[in-house]
C-alpha cells in the first residue's frame, strides 16, 4: 500500500473571469518542471498546455504539484480567462476558439 503525504499549500488562484466553464481532464507532465525553493515541481494555474503555441489544448484550471510524477489536472477548454491571472500571456499561435481571453 502507498503512503498518503499531506501537506498544505497556498490558497488556489481564481483564473475565471466568469464562472461559465467547461474542463477535461488532462495528464499535467512532470518532464520540464523547475522545482521551486521547496522542492516542489508545481504547474501554475493558467498554463496553456500542453505548450504556448498551435499544440495548446486548453489552459490548466488549478495549480498540480508534479513533484512525484506525472498528475491528473483539468483544463478549460470552454470558458473566459482573466489574462491577468496567467503566469504567460497566448501566444499569436494559440487557437482555443471556445477560450476567450479577457
């Protein structure tokens, strides 16, 4: 049996400008995640993934701690976005029509 660790973390950031949203799930990949101070590897909420170009897929609704491992997430692909709460801004690239950034 796996061994359950709990730890707390800082309050979730809203990303919605509206809560008109739709999500699926999605596999948030651990290869490529600096780990902070902590030793964390955290994916931050309104990370356009799987890249910030004509791949994106939709944009991660929360942040996910990657730190063991590839983690389940959810991404919006239908909503209204607070570009002020992204850690980037969409690329030129991006073509999330059901997405719109405001």
């Amino acid at each position: 049996m796996g061994m359950v660790k709990k730890e707390s973390f800082a309050p979730q950031k809203n990303i919605l400008k509206f809560n008109h949203v739709v999500s699926k799930a999605y596999l948030v990949k651990a290869d490529g995640v600096t780990a902070d101070a902590d030793g964390h590897k955290i994916v931050k909420a309104g990370t356009i993934l799987p890249a910030n170009d004509a791949t994106a897929q939709g944009v991660l609704l929360n942040d996910v701690d990657v730190t063991y491992g590839d983690t389940p997430g959810s991404l919006v692909i239908h909503g209204f976005i607070d570009k002020n709460e992204i850690p980037e801004q969409p690329a030129d690239t991006v073509n999330l029509p059901l997405v719109i950034f405001m």
